[in-house]
C-alpha cells in the first residue's frame, strides 16, 4: 500500500488551520490540511441563525485580507466562513475537506508519525492539531435526560421557532448565554438567565469599540489570566451593530436572572446564592475599563468626547437583590434548557505524552511536549487574543517559526552523521627527489 507523505499535516481547517497553512507556505514547508467536514464548518453549523462576530470588521480578521463590508459592522456567521473560505482560495491553500484524521501515532525507530484517515494513511514529520476550542460541547449532569425537558447545548440553538412552545432557562452568561437569552425574550418567550462569574466589557466608549481599548491599553497581550479568573465568561455582543451587555437592562426587559445553577431533584432546580455578587463583579470589570481608558485619555491628550453617563449604573432589580434559590420548572412553565456551558476538548486521537489528567495538551505557545506535536487555536496559548482570528495569525506564525528551527537542527544533524559515516581519503603521498 503506497503511503502518502508530506513534512507537516495540520488537522482542522478553521480559522487556525487556515493561518497555519499561510505561515507554512511562507517558510517553505511542505504541508497538508485535513478537514473532516468542509472549511470553517464550526462557523456554518454550530452558531445559531442570528449569530455575528464579537468584534468589528475591521479588528477580527486575517492581516492578508479585509472583509467585503462596512469596517465598522458586525459580520454575520455565514460572512465569517465565506471570509475563511475566500482566504483560503487567495492563498491556494492545500486543503483536502470530507477526510478525517482517527489516530496519530509516532513513528518506530524513526522520525515522525503515522497518521489514520478515513482515506487512508499518512506519514509526517510534524503533526498540528488546529481544530480548536470548540470541540465538545459541555453538558453539566445536572438534570437526567429523563425529565420530559429539551435539553440542548448553546451549539445546537438555531432560532426561537425550533423550540418547543414554553419558557426557557439559558444556563451561562458569556457570549453566546446572554445573546440566545435576549433574542428569545425579544421572540415572546419566557426567559431565566442564570448568571456566574463574567466580565462585561462596554462595546464602545469615549467613540472608540472595546476592541480598540483593549488594544491600546495592551490588555490583549496579556500572557495569562489574572488567578482565580481563568474560567471567567466574557459577556459582549455585537448584535444589532454592538451593545454592551447590561443585565440591568436584560431584567428590565423581562428576564429573571439567577444565580449559578446548583442541584435538580423534584422537578426543581436550585441556584447558588452568588447572583448579586457575580453581577457586581461584572460591573467592577466594566468600571475599571471605563476608568483605564479615561486615564489612557489624559496621559495621551486624545480628543476624545467625554461620556460621564457611561459611569452611573442603575439600581439593581428585584431578581437580583431577592433572588430566587429554588425554581419549580414546571410551575415556570419551563420546557426547555439551553445550556451555554462552554466546550472540552478531545484530542484522544493523538496518541502522545503531551497531556495532562485532565486531556488537556501540554505546550508551550503550541509546542507539544511531544517533539513533532503542536497546538494552535487553544484560548490562551500565547495570550488573550489567541482564540481570535488575529490572535491565532500569529501564533501560528509562532509555530511555524519553530517547526522551520527544528528542522534546521535536523538536517544538521543528518548531515553531521552522513559526514561521519563516510570513507576517509587515504594522505596524498609528498612526492621526494
């Protein structure tokens, strides 16, 4: 059986498999990129109907290209995954979609890896896992699924009318938590939101979008969480042309919030008494930006129009302030549970010394433990803004910068044991008279 061989194999060819394949191509590298589904499938099926980008055009792209619209405006899902695809075809990318990648596995007695597809198999020096954090999508074991409720993952909501008629509890205030909650409140239904910990950024301020401020206050290098902080959500929105998230306002317009959900038993649910406390941290997050920026301001002299208004908070409502502990769905009239609770990853492909107990990779900026394996993608990898599609740029040019060294160091070392393996030349005889 002939067997395909190439330098690099990269997994995935989403936002990171697709700057994976530009930084590879740059340097030389002969590479190819396996996708199971079609590019950018994530952005095509696992986001709902409605879904846009967190970030304006003009921030959440490629360096190679812009986007077909306004720089300001919020793309769509499908905007995003067409972005990707056109990317991909500028650069002629050598992506193979519909394969799937079963197993890795090193080599014996020899460098690389033998990689199993569903067409077959392959051998590379190097191994790229760019699919990504949104890989399996968490479900906590909190309600059985014997409890006559629709239970689905944030990954799984498309639209309001694909649920079953009743009310509805979004468990998870990030991102995706609050939006769903928001549109299906804006749809009629009955909505709880429960809330934990979470940062909410403004979506713009003093005329420039959070993106900006971010930027300038260096806050998107930042290498690592703050501790205690690395499982905290973000809660921002760039639904109808950007908001900053207010669960004031969210109350205001009809949603119960709740705490974290706890326990089921009976038909109820229970919530942790931290609502209030999780809702003023929010706030804290969002003051303190406002007051970085107001400073960043001054030191710089920027003409930039005040926004005094943007400081006062309103009061806390009543779902807040006497929250609910316990709620008896049926009573709620509740028939549905979305469960915003975030993805895990599953690499169990691979089969390397490069994770944790817990599966997670081992690395360093995306260089495995494991010489040859390599991450990208991963939230955090070498800062904030790696789970971006700026951010993954360039980490992956990170990564193919030390791809490109390590084989530098092999070739010499090959030429090295060539050199000493080969025939010394007899001494030239001096010839005497």
């Amino acid at each position: 059986m002939t067997i395909e061989r190439v330098d690099t194999l990269v997994v995935g060819a989403g936002q990171a498999g697709i700057a994976m394949s530009e930084h590879l191509g740059r340097a030389g590298v002969s590479h190819l990129v396996l996708e199971r589904s079609r590019i950018a499938e994530g952005w095509r099926t696992q986001r709902w109907d409605s879904l846009v980008a967190n970030g304006p055009a003009w921030h959440d792209r490629f360096p190679g290209m812009e986007f077909k619209a306004d720089p300001d405006a919020f793309v769509g899902k499908d905007g995003v995954a067409q972005y990707l695809c056109d990317y991909a075809e500028m650069l002629q990318a050598p992506i193979r979609t519909g394969v799937e990648v079963t197993s890795v596995e090193r080599l014996e007695g020899r460098q690389g890896f033998r990689i199993e597809t569903s067409q077959g198999p392959i051998e590379a020096l190097n191994v790229v896992a760019a699919t990504g954090p949104f890989q399996t999508p968490v479900i906590p074991p909190v309600v059985p699924a014997d409890s006559g409720l629709t239970q689905i993952h944030s990954s799984q909501y498309r639209n309001p009318q694909d649920l079953p008629e009743g009310g509805v509890l979004v468990v998870g205030a990030g991102s995706s938590g609050v939006q769903i909650a928001d549109e299906l409140n804006r749809a009629g239904r009955k909505v709880f939101l429960s809330v934990g910990p979470h940062d909410r950024p403004p979506r713009a301020y003093r005329g420039r979008d959070f993106v900006w401020w971010l930027g300038v206050l260096g806050l998107w290098n930042m290498e690592s969480p703050a501790p205690g902080t690395e499982h905290v959500t973000i809660a921002v929105s760039g639904a109808r042309g950007g908001e900053t998230i207010d669960f004031r306002s969210l109350a205001a317009q009809g949603i119960t919030l709740l705490g974290r959900t706890e326990s089921y038993a009976d038909g109820a649910l229970t919530f942790a008494g931290d609502l209030r406390r999780n809702i003023e941290g929010g706030d804290r997050n969002y003051l303190n930006l406002l007051r970085a920026a107001d400073a960043y301001v001054a030191a710089n002299g920027l003409d930039l129009p005040e926004e005094p208004e943007a400081h006062r908070l309103g009061a806390l409502p009543a779902c807040v302030t006497e929250p609910l502990l316990s709620l008896d769905l049926a009573e709620a009239g509740i028939t549905t549970i979305i469960w915003a609770t975030g993805f895990g990853a599953d690499y169990s492909w691979i089969k390397a010394d490069c994770f944790d107990e817990k599966g997670r990779p081992i690395h360093q900026r995306g260089v495995g433990r494991e010489p040859g394996i390599f991450f990208l993608g991963l939230p955090w990898q070498s800062r904030r803004g790696s789970s971006f599609i700026w951010g993954v740029w360039h980490d992956a040019k990170h990564v193919a910068d030390q791809i490109t060294t390590q084989a530098k160091y092999m070739e010499y070392d090959a030429e090295a044991r060539a050199t000493a393996t080969r025939p010394a030349m007899a001494p030239v005889a001096k010839a005497t008279t």
